[in-house]
C-alpha cells in the first residue's frame, strides 16, 4: 500500500483520483533547526548559569570573611564577574538586563572601599586591600569604557554613572596611597566619560 509520510493512504482510492494530501510532518523538517539553535544557546546559557553561581559563591564567602584585605579581594572578584556578566548581556542587545548588573558592580565597588574605610587602617603604611583596589578598578575602567562603545547613544546613562563612581573610587584610592597632590597619577586607564565625582561627592556610587 502505498504511503505518504509513513501514514498509509485512505482506502478505496483508484487509480486517477487525485488523493488527499496528508500533513507532512512538518516540525521533522524543522528538527534540524531547532537542533542547532539548541546547540548554540545551551553554551550561552550553561555560561550565564556558571557566572551566576560563581557569584553565589563569592557572596557567601563574604559573609564568612572577616579579614579586610580578604573582604576586599573577594568584592574584586565580584566585581569581575559583573562585569563579564554585562559584556555579555550588551553583546546580546539585553541592555536593560546589563544596566542592571552594572548597577550591582557600582554598588560592589562602593562597598569594597567602605570595607578599606571602616578597617581604619592606614594605606601608606598597610597599603593591601587600597592598592588592589586601585589597581582593579584601573583594568575595569578600561573594560567599561569598551561596553560604552557598544551602547546605543540615548541608552548610555547608567554606564556612564558606573564608569562616574568607578573612576572616583580609584581617585580616592590613589589620594589615599599617594597622598591627595598625587591623584593625577596613574590615569592612563581612565574613562573619561560620564559625570566625574570627587573626593567630596560619592554620589556616582550606590552602596547596597
């Protein structure tokens, strides 16, 4: 008997009839696609799903840190993570979504020098946790300025407020190492975007 699509014909049909078409099983054909936008969305996803529990990660181990300079190296990491996060949201055209992570990278950075300003220590004698600081916030600095480019034009407020506080945070940390005449100094990863705070007005960064 013959078939169409492994579905048997109607019986009783003679030679000459024309014979109804059956559904072809249509979503067969489509297998193929589907395969492959799976197989090229799982990494993305599988990614996304490891950075956040890195981020889970970090966080916990926060809570349990009771050193400064620790306290400090473990607010980079988290930072880091944000923003690899944000690369790749903006990559992806999801710039609500990467405003909001940048948002969280602001307040993280904020929180990394309340840490150093709460520990009392002094940075030119104990320089630790100031100068990671200074020196992760200068490679940042340059990784933001990147993601701005890759912003529409009327999309680019919330960056250029995170690239605001990332570069008053950086400028404090240098004045506190160096001394305030000498927060001039190590500016080649500067931004240079965005409203700039001073040593007076935090008001780029929002602490969580």
């Amino acid at each position: 008997m013959a078939t169409m699509c492994g579905a048997p014909l109607p019986a009783g049909r003679g030679r000459g009839v024309r014979k109804p078409r059956l559904p072809c099983c249509s979503w067969v054909r489509s297998l193929p696609v589907c395969l492959v936008i799976l197989s090229l969305a799982s990494p993305v996803l599988a990614r996304d799903t490891k950075l956040e529990r890195q981020y889970q990660g970090q966080q916990a181990k926060l809570r349990r840190q009771g050193n400064t300079v620790k306290k400090v190296k473990i607010l980079i990491k988290m930072s880091t993570i944000d923003l690899e996060v944000v690369s790749r949201r903006v990559r992806r055209g999801l710039y609500t979504d990467a405003d909001r992570i940048l948002e969280r990278y602001a307040g993280t950075v904020a929180r990394a020098e309340r840490v150093l300003k709460d520990s009392q220590r002094d940075p030119q004698r104990k320089p630790a946790g100031f100068k990671h600081l200074e020196i992760s916030l200068r490679k940042q600095l340059r990784q933001l300025t990147d993601l701005r480019d890759l912003y529409p034009f009327d999309r680019q407020q919330v960056i250029d407020r995170t690239i605001a506080c990332a570069e008053a945070v950086k400028r404090r940390m240098i004045a506190a190492l160096f001394g305030p005449d000498n927060t001039g100094r190590s500016n080649g990863g500067s931004a240079g975007a965005g409203r700039k705070g001073t040593d007076e007005d935090p008001s780029p960064c929002r602490i969580e």
